[in-house]
C-alpha cells in the first residue's frame, strides 16, 4: 500500500474530525449548559450550508462574508427557538428536549426538502483557496488544510473563552449551579439563550466550511447527530476539552480503519464508544458523579 | 451608610412542591439593622432566606427590600437590588478557581471591598487563590462564601449558618468579617445555631418553629430569657 493512500485518508480523517470537533464542541456547549440533548445539530450545520449557499445566489454574497453571516443567521433563529419552545422543556426529563430537537430537525429539513429537493448542490471553493501544496509525499488541497486551520482555531478559542474570560466563567458556574449562579445577579436565563446561539453557531460555522468540500442538500448533517453523540460520549459529557480531542482522534482513527479495514470504517466510532463505555463511563475526560 | 436596605415581610407562605413549609411568617427589620433567626432544625429558616432571595418559586406574602416588593421576582433581580446570599451549604463552585469565585457575582455598585482588601481580611484565601474552589477546607469554603459577596457594593446580606461545623479561630474570622458588615451600616439577617456567636453581633432575634416566627427578643432581654431560648433551641 502506498503511503499516498495512507496520508490521503488521514487527510480525510482530519477533515471529518475538523467537523465532528466543531459540531460536538456546540453540542456539548447546549447539553452541559441547558440540560439539552440537541438532536438538531446537524440541522444548523446543513442550516449553515444552505445560507451560504443562499447568499450566494439569491443575494451574490461570496464566501468570506458568508463565514459571518450565516453562522449568525444560525444562532438567530437557534435563539429564537430557544426563548419560544426549547427553554418550555428545561425542568422536565431529558427525553423531552431530545423529542423536540428531534421534531425540529425533521420540520426544518422536511420544509427544505420540500423547497429544494434532496439533490446536492455544488458551491465554489474561494478563489483564494484553490490549488494545493505538494508536500513531496501527498498533494494537500489548501482548501483542507484551511478547514482543519479554521477548526484547530474556532476549537482552541472556544476553550480558551470559556476557560480564561469572564464570560466563561459565568457559563461554566451557569452549567454547575443554575439558581445559586442567578442569586449572584446574573440572569442565567439569558445567558442560556446566548450558550444555545454559540452552540449553533459553531455548527452553522462548520456548515459553511462543508459547503465547497460536500454538496449542499437538506439532507447533510442529516446523520451526523449520531457520530457527535458517540463523540461527545467518549469525550465525557459536558467536557469542552474531551469533545474536541475526541472528535479530531476519531475522525483520524476512522480515516486509518479505511486504510486498513475498510469495510469496519463506519463502526469503528462506535466501537470504541461501546469499549469507553463499558471501561470507563463517565467518558474519557469526564468525571464519575 | 443612607444606602442600607430595609427589609420587610409580611405573611409569607412558602411551599416545596404540596408541602407547605412557611405558615404565615413576618419580619421587619430596618436599614442598618442585624438580626438572627433562630430556631431548631427544620424550623423553616433556610427556607425564609431562600423565599427572599427568589429561590423558592411557589410563595405568596409580601417582600419588601427598601419599600419595593420583590415576592415575584426573580433571584437576578433581588441581588442586584443590592442583596447577597451566602447560602448553608455554601455554593462554591468547583469548575472555579477561587478568584474566579471571588469574581463571579455581579457588582450592584462601586461601594464593595477590592480583591485586595478582601484578600487582607481572608490571607488563607490569598494564599490559595489558585485552587479549585471545592479543594478548599470547609472553613475556607466559608470564608470564600463571605467573601465572595463583600465585593459587590451589597447592602443587605442574607448569611445561613455561616459557623456552622467551623473550628473556633475560624468562627472568629467570620465574626471579624461580619463585625465588618456591620459598621459599614449593612443590614444584616443572620440564620445561626451558635447562640453564643449570635448574641455577640446581633441586636434582635427571632425565633422561629415550624415555619412560624413565634417570639422576638432584643438584646437586652436575652439575659433574662436565658432558660426559654434553650428550650427553643431544644438545648
Ligand atoms: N428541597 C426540599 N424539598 C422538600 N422539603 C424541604 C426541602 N428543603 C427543606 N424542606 C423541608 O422544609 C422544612 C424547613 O426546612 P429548612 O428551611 O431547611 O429548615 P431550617 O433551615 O430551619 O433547618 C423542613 O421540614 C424540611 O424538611
Ligand atoms: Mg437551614
């Protein structure tokens, strides 16, 4: 086997963990933070997508301003969802967020299909990304090496904000103690609202990159959901940290298991979860309640 | 020292779901002022300081904090009123480190202490300011507790057994802490078992049992009350 194939797959691999970090990171933000298992964000990460897609031929907006508006566009309506249906379900079970993200996702995607079809739809890779580098042992497009840029990026400064500013350490005393945390003047409802519009964000940011890497159709993300639940579990629920390591080593391992055996490729994320979850629980970065 | 805030409640019911734990109880405590509240185990003192603060949803009666009546609001709102909560279980989090605890309740104006002061008044909490907030002995917890809400410009403070299981030079602090409070003109509602700590600071105390307030002694009686407060407290 040539090592071309070899790097060509982990290329792969980081890619798809480029994605996968971006959409668990978001996920995970929604899940420790409001008590909500987000079924829909994959919705958002096609919901990115399409914007971009949509700024560019209804409206002429390229891609870098795309970059902005449509992950904003995202959040905004994610937040407005947020204030009228999902923060109703907050003091009852978990079951009931998932259900309703879940009728959000199929509402959402449904009326896009209906609107335009499920077939893919190309959008250009910028100008300014084309061509490639010859790295002597493989070709990297730049457009990738751009993607896991902007991901390794977008990652590391979301860990870094919520870790380090004073914004995040009223999110992460929001996530650890809801009520006490409003007791000390800070309307944590609020600050739901704007964790949920960040979590959006993130997947509609990461929907945007996908544009000119997949065709855009109603039907992307459409399964992603389910890999960023595996992440996010081996991860460690709740763990910022965790998600985003976890998504980039098994989008890695994924692209190797193509290499080696392909036809395992798509189980191997869920084989681990399956060991992680028998040898440790809580996650690999979580912790034991 | 005009800025201290009154508090005044007038039959405040309050419930945990079907269980009806506040049966009419009234307080009425003037700026500048500092009282306890006493009573057994289970009495419905926690729940009282809770019912202010906004923490118990289901309650009917009237809250009044400088004349405004809070019995709807929400927990935001009455802190940055200018009230602070330092709750018996202390609340510290653990995703913090202790600065970041320090730091994290909004200010309602510039009048509270610096980080410094703060740090001169607590000098075991400046030596561990790194530390992850539950790392912390439960005497520093405490401390931190106190702390946390003396940098906000706050004006009434709401403390729930803060000696509570604390070792004697510890208590000590917190009485310096709370003596503090005090000559600053805060209005101060103190829940405490230690009658020895609470008549030292206080100038009135309330009595309460089974979510009542059955008595009210001022200072100057608690000498001659002696006997019947140990039976309250069930000493
Ligand atoms: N979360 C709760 N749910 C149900 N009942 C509670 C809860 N917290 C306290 N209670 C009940 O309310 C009553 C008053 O409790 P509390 O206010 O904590 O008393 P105190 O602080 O005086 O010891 C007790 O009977 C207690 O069992
Ligand atoms: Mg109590």
């Amino acid at each position: 086997m040539s090592s071309q194939v070899i790097f060509g797959q982990l290329v792969v691999g980081l890619i798809n963990g480029s994605f996968y970090a971006l959409l668990s990171l978001g996920f995970a933000i929604i899940v420790g933070l409001l008590g909500i298992i987000n079924v829909a964000q994959g919705t958002f990460y096609m919901l990115g997508a399409f914007g971009s897609w949509m700024l560019l031929n209804y409206l002429g907006i390229g891609y870098w301003p795309a970059l902005v508006l449509s992950p904003l566009g995202a959040a905004l309506l994610g937040m407005l969802l947020e204030k009228t249906l999902i923060s109703r379900v907050y003091h009852l079970d978990h079951i009931y967020g998932l259900l309703l993200t879940y009728g959000l996702m199929m509402f959402i995607m449904g009326a896009f299909i209906y609107f335009y079809a499920t077939a893919g739809r190309p959008y250009p890779v910028p100008e300014e990304l084309r061509g490639g580098y010859d790295l002597g042992f493989m070709f990297l497009p730049k457009y990738r090496a751009w993607v896991v840029l902007m991901a390794v990026v977008f990652c590391f400064g979301t860990w870094y904000a919520i870790e380090k500013t004073a914004i995040g350490r009223t999110l992460r005393a929001a996530t650890e103690n809801p009520q006490l945390t409003r007791a000390f003047g800070i309307n944590v409802p609020a600050l739901l609202t704007f964790g949920f519009g960040v979590g959006v964000a993130l997947a509609g940011f990461a929907g945007v990159m996908a544009a000119p890497i997949y065709s855009v159709s109603p039907l992307m993300g459409g399964d992603l959901v389910i890999v960023i639940f595996a992440v996010v579990v081996v991860g460690g629920m709740g763990s910022i940290l965790g998600s985003i390591v976890t998504a980039f080593s098994l989008g890695l391992l994924e692209g190797l298991a193509k290499v080696v055996y392909p036809q395992g490729s798509n189980m191997v994320i869920f084989v681990i979860m399956l060991v992680v979850l028998l040898v440790k629980p809580a996650g690999l970065f979580g912790h034991e309640k | 020292m005009a800025d201290a805030l009154s508090l005044a409640i007038a039959d405040l019911h309050a419930f945990y779901g079907d269980s009806h734990v506040l049966h009419g109880v009234s307080l009425d405590i003037p700026a500048g002022e500092c009282v306890t509240i006493i009573g057994r185990n289970g009495a419905g003192k926690t729940t009282t300081l809770r019912s202010i603060m906004g923490l118990i949803q289901k309650r009917t009666g009237s809250i009044k904090i400088a004349g405004q009546d809070v019995i709807a609001a929400p927990p935001e709102k009455v802190a940055r009123l200018g009230v602070a909560y330092v709750p018996e279980e202390r609340g510290i989090y653990a995703t913090l480190d202790v600065t970041e605890n320090l730091l994290l309740p909004r200010k309602v104006n510039d009048r509270g202490m610096s980080i410094d002061d703060i740090y001169a008044l607590f000098p075991n909490l400046k030596e561990r300011r790194r530390s992850q907030g539950t790392r912390l002995s439960g005497g520093e917890q405490q401390m931190l507790a106190i702390a946390r809400v003396l940098r906000t410009g706050a004006s009434l403070f709401l403390l729930d057994e803060p000696t509570e299981g604390l070792a004697p030079v510890i208590v000590q602090q917190i009485g310096k802490a709370i003596e503090l409070m005090k000559s600053q003109g805060h209005t101060i509602v103190l829940v405490e078992q230690n009658f020895r700590f609470a008549t030292k600071i206080a100038d009135r105390h309330y009595v309460m049992e089974r979510g009542r307030i059955i008595d009210m002694i001022p200072r100057a009686e608690v000498a001659a009350k002696a006997t019947q407060i140990q039976q309250y407290l069930g000493i």
